[in-house]
C-alpha cells in the first residue's frame, strides 16, 4: 500500500462515522439524507452501510459540508 492510500484509508472512516451520526441524530430516512447532502439515496445506503470502498475521499468531504460540517486538519511529519 502506497502511503498517499494508508492516510486516506484513516481519513474515510473518520468522516464516514461522523457523517453516519449526524444523520443518525436528525433522525433522517435514506431519501431525507440524500437530499440534504445532495447525493443520491444509494449513495447514502452505502455510507450507512460502511462501504468504504464505494465512497471517495471528495465525496465524503463534499457531503459533511452540505450537512453544514466543518472538517479540521492537521499535517504532521511521519514518524
């Protein structure tokens, strides 16, 4: 695995979780979701579903700023 692919195999998951409680907290069915994060409802059976590998980095970044998300950063040296 090259190291570009690790960091973002530990970037998905974090959003994925938050985008999952954020919808989770607002109570929204599938279609309520897909409409409010401007993708489609498969789109967001598969976020729900955990499947990761269907659900780009700028997919994930575009939907939490639709749900009015703000996502934090911080590069650091490996170690």
């Amino acid at each position: 695995m090259r190291p570009g692919e690790a960091e973002n195999m530990k970037l998905r998951p974090a959003l994925m979780r938050d985008l999952q409680k954020h919808i989770e907290a607002r109570r929204w069915k599938q279609a309520q979701a897909a409409e409010a994060l401007h993708v489609t409802q498969p789109r967001i059976s598969d976020l729900l579903r955990g499947k990761i590998s269907l659900l780009s980095l700028e997919t994930l970044v575009n939907m939490a700023a639709a749900a009015g998300l703000h996502i934090d950063t911080r590069v650091m040296e490996a170690a």
